[in-house]
C-alpha cells in the first residue's frame, strides 16, 4: 500500500474478489468467472490496476462509471471482444472532451465487478474501491449515483464488431435504461456501457465505500474456510456482519417472465434449527424478499444470499433448482440506499411490494 | 434378452450377465495394463459362471474409465487444432485460456480464432470465411495435427456454422478427426469447447480402444452390439462412442449408483461405493444419480457435462491403518491393487483395514491366522475410526432430514459393520459388481438445449417443440420410442432480455431396443 492509501490489484486476488462478487450478486448480476480470466489474461500481459480509496483524487477529477449490459447467460456464451466498455468509455470521453481520472465500478454484485477492472487495465486507468450499489440490482437507475443526482448523459454502448452508440442527451437513467436495454439486445444482449462521468467529490458522497476490499474479504474468508475444511455459510457471516436467516432444501421453483426480467419465486422446507418452518423468496434477477412462515424478515435492498450449505458456492437464482440446500444469509445494505430518495428507487414499493415496509437488518458481529 | 454388463475399473474388470432382470452371475477380474487381456478374462469367466456361451448373449454393455484416466494422467493424448468461429466476440479469452499448463501443453496449444458465430437469436455474428478456414486448414496440415476442434458462438441455438467449417476442414484435410462442439455439449462457450477439445484429443485412443473392446467380444464369440455408458447413466453404440469418448467421462459413479438402485429396488436412497482406495458417496433420485450443480473438472479442465453429484472419500478395502500417537487414522493412503501382496492377511506387511475386519470375523478373506496378533483395543479403534468415516460422508450426501436407506455397494463393502448414521442399512445381492450391472441396465437419450422467444410462440407450444426433438433424439440413438419418457424439464428465462426468451432444457430416456 502506498501514501494515498492506494494498492495494486495483482493476479491473486482475482479469484476471491469474483467469488466475493459473486455473493454480493445476491442470486443476480451474472457470474463474474468470465470477467475474472479476462482480467487475469490482462495482468499477465502487463497491464496494471491500482485500487483507490474514495480519499484518494481531487475534487475536480473525473470518475467513469462502466459496466456490462446484456443478459448473464449470454455473458457465458458470446464472451466479450474485450473492449466494449473501454470504447464505450472512450466515445463518453470523446463527447465531452475530457479524459477520465479512474473507473468505478456501477455494481460490484455479479459480473460487474470485473468491468472496471478490464477497461481500467485497457486505458491504464486506477479503479475506485466502491461502487453504485453495495451489491447488484437488475437496472441501471437502481445506484446511490442516479439517486444523488448523477447526471445520465452523456452515455455511450459500444458491442463486439466495433459499433459505438452515444446518448447525447437522456433525461434521466430511466431514460437511459430503457434506451441502453434496447440497444444492448440489438447488439447481441452483450454490450458495453459507459455514463456520464462523475466529479470525484460527488463519488466520495455518493459510492458506497470500500466494496472492492469487501468482496475480496469475503472470498478470502470463503477460500480460507474451504482450505480448513470450515464451515463457510459461517465464516461469511462473521466476515461482513451477516446473519444466518433459514436453512432449508429447495422445494418449489417457479419462474416466469415479466417485462424483460426473470421473476419469480422459490419455496424453501426448513432443516437444522428451522425444521418445521417454511421460507419463501422472490426474485427479479436477484432475491428481494425472504419470508419465514409468512413474515418477512429481509427485503430489498438489504441483501438476500442463498449459499450452498455445503459448499457455500453463492446459487445465483439462474441455477436455483429443486433440492438444493441452501443457507440463507441477510446482510445490511449500506446506508447510502436506506434514505427516502434510496427508498423510492430500491425499496420494496419499488419493486412492486407496496404492502411492506422496509425493516432494515442490523449487522451481527464481525470477527476476522 | 440376455446382457452382459462390464465395467472396467482401475483396480478390477467387473462383468455380469443378465436374463431380462435376474443377475445369472457376476465376476471381478484384474484390470491388466493393455485393459483388454482383463476384459476378455472377465467375459469368459462370466459365460462360465452363466454356464453359457456368447452367442446367446444379445447385447453387450461397457462403462470405462479408461477415458477419464487418459486425461488426468494426460497420457495417450493427440495434439489438437482448436478452431473457433466467433470474430470478432469472444477475442478476449482464447481457447484453452483457463486449462492447467501441463494439459495445454500435451495437447499443442495450438488455437485459432476465425469469423462466424451466431448472437443468442440466431442472427449471424460475422459470416464464415472459407478462405480464412482454408488458410487455417493449411496451417493445420503444416503442423501434422489430426484432430480438430471446432466450437461457433452460440452453436447450441445454430449448428449451421459448425457444420460447414467442420464439411471445408474434412474436405481440406481428409484425414484428420473432426469435432463439432454442439454434438457434445450446451450452452457456455468455454465449458463446451473445453469438452470438444478434450474429445478430440481423444479420437486416436478411442479408436484404439474401440476397436480393442471389438477384438476381445470377437475373441470370446460374441459378434452382436455392444455400447459404452455415459456419464448420465445412458448408453451409445460403439461408433458413436468412437467418436464421442469425452461422454464417457464420469460413467463409472453413474453406474455403481444405478446398479445399486437396480440390486436393491430402492430408488431413493444414499448409495456408498466402496472400492480398494476411496469411496464414492452421491445420492439417488427416483433411480437417477442427482446431477451436480456447479462447474465439474475433469483433469482440472472445467466442463459442464451433466454429471452425478458425488465425493470421494480417502477410504476403501486397501486403506492403511496407521496406529499413531493421536490415535488410529485410516487412508487415505492405500495398498490399492497390490493388497493381494501387501496387506498382513495375504502374507504382506502392510496392516490395512481389509485385516482389521478379518480380524474382527467381520469377512473371510485371505489367511486369517496372519492377523490373530492384532490387539482387540485397537481393531475397535479402527474399526470406529471406520464407522466415524463413513457415518460422516453419509450425513454430508444427505438432502433431507428424510431417514433415506443407505444401500453399500463395490468391493469394499466389508468395511460396514452395521446401520451408518441410524439410517437403514442396505447390502444388496452382487453388491460387490454393482457398477457392472449399472451398466448393463442403462438406457439410451436424447436432450435438447435451446432458446426460444416465448414472444412468437407460447410456452407450452416451446416446451411441446422442444420435448418432441428430445424424444426423437433418443430415438435416433436407439431407443424404443414406446418406452421413451421426459425425465428432466427445465426452462430458464433469459433475464433482461426482452421477447420473453428462454432456455429450454428437456432430457427423455428409454430402453434400448434390441434386436
């Protein structure tokens, strides 16, 4: 680490940032193991990232905001050319006439969390340690960014065989996410997104701190616990603060699809300490709601984490299958997204339940 | 129908021979070095155990791990040329990108990345270049390699592509082994081209060890069908299977576990196949070993084949048992093959847990007044230390609070003593031959993995389509269609796609049809 409190991002924290990512996806924002090669083919031809905390920068520099756009399971399929996003960013650059200082990441849940890293590695950039979410959600507006008042224009999509789309003018990210969502599925369901950059002021108020370091953490007490044969779900826990909400095995598993996202629903029997008992998520791309014996006990945007209980490998709710054994686990959201303005886009009204009233969890202990 | 069920192991060659569902006998014999000697040994001790002769013999079943063992120990694999039709997608992670160097390594690394390929709509990514392709075939020439590869973007929704470079490849190089990705897996580009190249890799010694199999039926009489089991449980015939090796990879847990659902009649359950050094653990479901979740490895190459759900465990009939300070541990070192020499009952030097039981009176096996010495106190330690092991893995296979029986299969079976973790104990008959009768009740099937716009049809109009292709694919792989059935349905929306596209994935199983 040097004087700015800055570190270099090296080949061996790949692998525990994606498995930290990936359970801070909360069931969505796609596997990040394709992101995690792509990155680590970069580092091994040279290419070097450094990590800044939001400390770190002036005022007055500009932060680009970059992130995949598509659908996870073609992510899997057509792997990226490799630039989308750096074009992307490049065309909102070019637009504007300024030069970005570092990238950010719009949602460290998921795939996303490798985006940044891999356009940063491109333009010989630094990436910042925070994001827009804390975890990941299925839209482009849903980041404390948009909710404090970032502007959603300039932005640019750019796809695999070199075409570049810039959204000169959008009204806001609603705007934009309807826009960008259409252009992705012209260009194959797999694009580049970059918007409008953000004064580094603005991000120090506005990101939700520290989530790099934190889906590191998380991956790291993972590996550590499976290299000690430990129990996992319980190790999360005590690495972020979590609490262990139900055990059960999968029992039902309803999707259906509803304005372009997969929503539905998953039945849980309880075993261990909640035998007897009966759990219920539902999903839209992530899990937004876990109810135990009809009362519901996390909420978006507190975060909802289905882990293998064996193993616990993060389930993305693609992969959700009857007879699984889940841990359950809740973690708090940061307080960035608990605000009334946080609530109106990412509480649970928003996301169609009108009946709930957001409870936010408390954290349990933290221990190393 | 009378069958024939082999399974060629490590350490042993099992076969049984089967009249309609009666198991008339079954046999082990030594696994030898060029695997064939031990195949047409165990086939004639099984006809004369049967007491009859191969021409009565209708159908002949393999499952082998042969395959697997080629890629993990990475011998007699061919150099492979690894064609992908993609550009300009895809760019970023070469084929092979994430295999362990030394794989890589036996194999050339020798890869090309060329236009075609196909967006998850069926739209073209880029068209194909024939003379692009033919400047790669020139290369391939160039290099001497026989073998290739081919994977396109998306080829699970379009194998139009792969088709058509595989027909301008075979026409440049007619001598060389062809694979198309969308014969042998789904979608996931990586996953899929891993099991291409693997497969392709394989094509000299499948063809070798093919014919082999060929030549030991021959040799004992038997001139009718014979097929090899895949990893799910299922059969193909022996050409396809000459050019899909890569499928029988995992056949050999699929196997043991369908066998002891056969033996036993119970088809859910936990099954243990205990061998000479580990034991598997996986459980049953409706018959059907449950199929794992995540990514599987094989050889350290991550692929997504549909594969069964299990874990080894460092324990079997040849484990060591090691009296130490901290008290008595077992394996997961083992004698292995070499316990005929090595254990104390068979006049070697080595205690392991085959003595402790024999010790016990828990079998009769070898000379037991070699292990009379034994202290008591410390074959109840090692025989707890056992129970400890086994009742351990038991729980951990364990997907419900459900009281599952526990059916105990393999060789090593003598190693329980009684009911593990408090569930039902079950020790069927040939219990020690499970994984041969396995594979002579496997059945045949076909699968189809797509996706469709739900925008143009209904689901239930999709799930109809992609059920009938599912049922004619087990057809064409020789299945009678009376008795084919849908034993997996799974649809899976596209998320954030508009159009309401989703992947349907449907599996449909039926016996063989013979004659």
């Amino acid at each position: 680490m040097s004087d700015d409190g800055s570190w270099p991002l090296v080949e061996a924290d790949l692998l525990p940032l994606s498995i930290g990512a990936a359970l801070l996806g909360t069931g969505g924002g796609g596997n990040p193991y394709v992101g995690m090669l792509r990155s680590r083919e970069l580092l091994r031809k040279g290419a070097t990232v450094r990590v800044l905390p939001l400390k770190a920068l002036p005022d007055d520099a500009l932060i680009g905001e970059v992130g995949g756009i598509g659908a996870p399971v073609v992510g899997v399929e057509k792997i990226e050319e490799g630039g989308e996003c750096y074009r992307a960013m490049r065309a909102v650059e070019e637009t504007l006439g300024i030069r970005m200082a570092a990238l950010i990441s719009a949602e460290i849940g998921g795939a996303n969390s490798m985006e940044p890293v891999i356009a940063a590695a491109m333009a010989g950039l630094p990436v910042i340690d925070g994001d827009g979410m804390g975890r990941a959600f299925p839209e482009v507006q849903m980041t404390t960014f948009f909710i404090y008042g970032a502007k959603a224009s300039p932005a640019a999509i750019a796809d695999d065989k070199g075409n570049v789309v810039v959204f000169r003018d959008v009204v806001d990210m609603y705007w934009l996410e309807r826009f960008a969502r259409d252009t992705s599925v012209a260009m194959g369901a797999a694009a580049g997104l970059a918007i409008a950059p953000m004064r580094m002021d603005f991000v120090r108020r506005t990101a939700v701190p520290g989530t790099v370091t934190q889906a590191l953490t998380i991956g790291r007490a993972v590996q550590d616990a499976r290299a000690k044969r430990q129990n996992v779900v319980e190790r999360v826990c005590a690495a972020t603060g979590a609490t262990l909400f139900f055990t059960g095995k999968i029992t039902d598993i309803r999707r259906e699809l509803k304005g372009g996202f997969a929503r539905g629903e998953a039945k849980i029997v309880g075993l261990g300490d909640w035998q007897g008992s009966e759990g219920r998520i539902a999903i839209q791309n992530e899990n937004l709601v876990l109810w135990v014996d009809g009362e519901p006990v996390i909420m978006v945007p507190d975060l909802i984490i289905n882990l293998d209980l064996e193993t616990g490998e993060p389930i993305t709710t693609e992969i959700l299958r009857y007879g699984q054994r889940v841990a359950v686990i809740g973690l708090p959201v940061h307080d960035l997204m608990k605000t009334p303005e946080a609530m109106a886009v990412v509480g649970p009204q928003a996301f169609g339940y009108p009946e709930l009233t957001f409870t936010p969890l408390a954290f349990g202990p933290v221990s190393a | 129908m009378i069958r024939i069920g082999i399974d060629v192991g490590g350490t042993n060659t099992d076969a049984v021979l089967m009249d309609g569902k009666t198991v008339m006998a079954g046999v082990k014999a030594p696994t030898s070095a060029d695997v064939m000697t031990g195949v047409v040994q165990a086939l004639r001790d099984v006809l004369a155990a049967a007491k009859t002769t191969a021409d009565k013999v209708d159908v002949v079943m393999i499952g082998t791990t042969h395959f697997t063992n080629a890629v993990v120990q990475r011998r007699d694999l061919a150099p492979v040329a690894a064609v992908r039709l993609c550009l300009p997608a895809t760019a970023s992670l070469p084929p092979m990108v994430d295999w362990p160097e030394d794989l890589r390594d036996v194999l050339g690394n020798h890869w090309y990345l060329a236009h075609g390929g196909n967006e998850f709509d069926g739209r073209v990514i880029s068209r194909l270049d024939e003379a692009e392709l033919l400047g790669i075939a020139a290369d391939i020439r160039a290099k001497g390699i026989k073998s290739i590869a081919i994977t396109s973007v998306f080829s699970p929704v379009s194998s139009e592509f792969e088709k058509q470079a595989g027909e301008i490849m075979a026409k440049a190089l007619p001598d060389t082994h062809i694979t198309l990705s969308a014969d042998i897996g789904r979608i996931g580009l990586l996953e899929r081209e891993n099991a291409a190249i693997m497969n392709a890799c394989l094509r000299d010694l499948s063809r070798h060890v093919v014919e082999a199999f060929r030549g030991a039926l021959a040799d004992v009489g038997f001139t009718g069908r014979f097929y090899l089991t895949q990893n799910d449980g299922t059969l193909m015939d022996a050409a396809f299977a000459e050019r899909f090796p890569v499928l029988t990879f995992a056949s050999g847990p699929t196997n043991s576990m369908r066998g002891a659902a056969f033996l036993s009649g119970v088809a859910d359950a936990i099954v243990v196949d205990i061998g000479g050094t580990t034991s598997d653990v996986g459980s049953l479901q409706k018959g059907f070993p449950r199929q794992a979740t995540v990514a599987v490895e094989v050889g350290g190459v991550r692929t997504n084949f549909r594969m069964p759900d299990v874990f080894s465990i460092g324990l079997g009939g040849g484990s060591l048992v090691v009296d130490g300070p901290d008290g008595v541990t077992v394996g997961p070192r083992s004698v292995g093959y070499r316990i005929v020499t090595e254990a104390l009952l068979f006049g070697g030097s080595t205690l392991t847990t085959s003595d402790i039981i024999v010790a016990d009176g828990g079998a009769d096996l070898g000379d037991r007044a070699r292990v009379a010495h034994l202290d008591k106190a410390l074959i109840r330690r090692a025989r707890d230390r056992i129970a400890f092991m086994l009742e351990d893995c038991v729980e951990r296979a364990r997907i419900s609070a459900e009281p599952l029986p526990v059916i105990v299969v393999g060789g090593g079976s003598i190693l329980v003593e009684g009911p593990i973790a408090g569930l039902e104990l079950i020790l069927p008959n040939h219990f020690a031959v499970a994984n041969a009768v396995g594979a002579a009740i496997a059945q045949v099937s076909g699968e189809v993995d797509r996706v469709y716009a739900l925008a143009e049809m209904t689901r239930d109009a999709a799930l109809d389509d992609a059920k009938r292709q599912a049922i004619d694919a087990a057809v064409a792989a020789g299945a009678r269609r009376d008795t084919v059935e849908i034993v997996d349905v799974e649809d899976v929306p596209l998320a954030y796609l508009p159009g309401n596209a989703t992947r349907v994935r449907v599996k449909a199983v039926g016996e063989l049809h013979v004659g």
